[in-house]
C-alpha cells in the first residue's frame, strides 16, 4: 500500500508545511493560514489584538495562551457579540485552565496515546480507526480533548502517513476511517484528497467520515470545488463540530449548502458545555436549525474529562434531562444521542440507564460493549438524581 501513496503530493505537503503546523504557539505574532492551494490567505487574529479590540486585561489571556495557545479565525471573532457570551467562553484563554486542582482532569483523557498502534492513528473499536491527520484548527476550543497537542503538535510525516496506510491495510477489520485533528479541512485540499485516494485503494476500507469544525469557524474554506473533490470518495460523511446557534451564519449556511449539494451526508457533533449550552431553548434552536442546513444532529456529547476544563463539566444528569425537555417540542429527528466517551479509550456509550452499572459516592461506573467498566465523576449530591434519572441501580 505505502508505494500507492502518490509521492507527488507528500513532495508537495512538504512544501506547504507551514499550513500543517498552524496551531503551535506563535508568541505576538499573528498566525498565517494557507487555503486550500496552500496560498496564504488570512491570518489569525493574535491575542494582543483580541485584548485590545474587546478592552480586556492582555495578562491573564496570555499566560493561558503560553501554555494553551489562542487560536481564532476572523470569521468565528467577528460572531462574538460581546465578552462572555457563548463563543466568547468556547474560545477565549480562561485562567481556570490552569488550575492544578482538577483531580479528575487527565492530559489525554480517552487513552488516545496508548491505543495508538502506529504515531496518530488510533485504533479503539475493531472495525474503526481515527487517524489524526493534522494538529491545526481553526479555532482552538478551550475545552478541546486533544488540547495536550497544541503545543506539542505530532505533525504527520511521510513515514507516519505510510504506517498509517499499512496499519490499516493489514487489518481487514478495519472498515471505517475517520480523518480527524485537529480539523482536516485545514490541509491543502490535495493532500486530503490524496489521504482519501491512498484510503480508497484498500479493499477493505467501506466508509470514509470527517470530523471538522470549519464549516462552522471558517467557512469560507469550504468552496464549491472543495466539497465536489471530497464527493469524489463515496461514501463519505462529514460530521461537524457546532456547538451553539449563534455560530450559523450566511457563511456556514453556504458551507453545509456546498456539501449537501455535492452528496456528502451531513452529522452534527455537539459538546454539552456549562454556561455555553447547557439550556433546552439553546439546544433546541441549534438542532432544529441544524436540520435546515441539512445536518442531522449526531451526538450530544457529555465533557470529556480533560485537565482544566472541569468549569465546562455539565452534571451527567443534564444532557439526559435537556433531551426530555425537547421531545415532542422537536422533530425527533433533530434530538441527538446523548453520549459520554468513556474515560481511558473505552469507547463511547449512549448516556442511559443500561450503560450505568452501579453508582458509586462520587461516581458513575459505566461498562462498554467488551464489559470494560471506567468512572465518571459526579457532582456533589448528585448520586440521587442520576439514580432517578437513569433508574440506575
Ligand atoms: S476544532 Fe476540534 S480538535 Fe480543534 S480545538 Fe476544537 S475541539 Fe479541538
């Protein structure tokens, strides 16, 4: 397999690298970023500037940002409304990132590292892979699982790409990729397209799926020609990160419209975020609106438990109870599944009263699909309403 790989585009990535390291820390200078023919096209805005455009104090933005980088598209600052509001909390530093005291936080919570065969692909379900296939986003979501990369990006090699490919072509197993990040719509469309094309000459491969948040963060990244070129690889599907209605615009409407013209089946990705999300009106909005653009709302995703970002941890009760309160209000087709991915990589399991085996003083133990059990930590006094809830034991 690795001699399918077209050297002419890993040659022409190579080339284009200062696109695939977007999303190291920059310092004061602002970010560039490189459309999709590798051309420099807009840059990023810096966080001296975010401060200083929105009045805030510069200091504790950048002590955050020394140690988790500031990454924000012109078009995702130009949605925030005013300084706290709902994309202002998912992508401004916040000071609590840095609290030591999060004694459930874990620096690669879903055990991606060890459940790695080969560097950025991993291989957590039998017949799926993730393979990681750039470290840069458009945003950087303060709540991020793989936040631990930022500023030790793994950028993809040559070599790694042909491990990859051969990993996944012994394992006949394997019928399901998902090109992840990062965001995979920040390559160079060429180098994604030759990534699908190397995918597609393995038999076994059946699905290709792309998980991205650009649609929404930076749309205009998202052309005619783009989507038409990732239709090409059928079937294909494309789950996208959205998080709140106030990231639709005209921009992202035309985005989803590119895609879904082009036949590529659209998903939503939700993560259930405190004081961002966390309300049934909001959610409501979201999926319902989600369906116009037509992208079918997906998961409804409980907080990962990633170091520093427990002030974003909803209670295991909340995605649950929202669903309850929009059945019947909305189309069914617009609620998600609501899902944790349960911690050390043991996979995602649907939040409900059959995945929860017992329940402990200050946490829920799930079991997945192989009879694995992994902790999620409850809030205080919550024990009672998860019980109810889930009628769990
Ligand atoms: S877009 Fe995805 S990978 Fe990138 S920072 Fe946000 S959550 Fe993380």
């Amino acid at each position: 397999m690795t001699g399918g790989f077209p050297q002419r585009t890993l040659k022409r990535r190579q080339s284009n690298r200062q696109s695939m390291s977007a999303g190291k820390p920059t310092g004061t200078v602002e970010k560039r970023v490189w459309d999709h023919k590798g051309e420099n096209v807009d840059p990023m805005i810096s966080v001296e500037r975010f401060a200083a455009h929105w009045r805030v104090p510069l200091e504790p933005l950048a002590a955050v940002h020394e140690v988790y980088p500031f990454v924000l598209s012109r078009h995702f600052a130009g949605l925030i409304t005013s300084p706290g509001d709902a994309l202002w909390r998912q992508v401004v530093p916040d000071v609590r990132e840095l609290d030591a005291l999060d004694p459930f936080g874990l620096q690669d919570p879903l055990g991606e590292e060890r459940r790695s065969p080969v560097p950025n692909l991993v291989h957590r379900y039998p017949d799926r892979v993730l393979w990681i296939v750039t470290d840069a986003c458009a945003v950087h979501c303060r709540f991020c699982t793989r936040k631990r990369r930022w500023s030790r990006s793994m950028p993809l090699t040559e070599d790694h790409v042909r491990a990859a490919l051969d990993y996944i072509q012994k394992n006949p197993s394997v019928r399901d990729v998902l090109l992840s990040g990062g965001d995979p719509l920040m390559l160079p469309v060429d180098f994604l397209e030759a990534l699908c094309a190397a995918l597609r000459e393995i038999p076994h491969v059946r699905i290709l799926r792309i998980g991205t948040r650009v649609p929404f963060a930076d749309p205009r990244r998202v052309t005619p020609s783009v989507a038409r070129r990732l239709a090409a690889f059928q079937p294909i599907y494309i789950n996208i990160h959205v998080n709140h209605p106030q990231e639709i615009s005209p921009e992202s409407r035309e985005a989803c419209r590119f895609l879904a013209d082009a036949g590529i089946p659209l998903g939503s990705q939700t993560v259930l975020l405190k004081g961002v999300n966390d309300d049934a009106a909001v959610l409501g909005t979201l999926f319902t609106e989600l369906l116009t653009l037509r992208v079918r709302p997906y998961y409804l995703l409980q907080m990962d438990l990633m170091h520093g970002t427990a002030h974003f941890r909803t209670p295991l009760t909340a995605g649950p109870q929202l669903m309850a309160a929009l059945r019947h209000r909305i189309s069914g087709l617009a609620i998600p599944q609501v899902v944790v991915d349960l911690p050390g990589g043991l996979g995602k399991v649907p939040l409900t009263a059959s995945a929860v085996v017992r329940l402990e003083e200050d946490r829920a133990v799930f079991r997945n699909a192989a009879g694995e059990e992994a902790a999620y930590p409850l809030e205080p006094g919550e024990e009672e309403r998860v019980r109810r809830l889930l009628g769990a034991r």
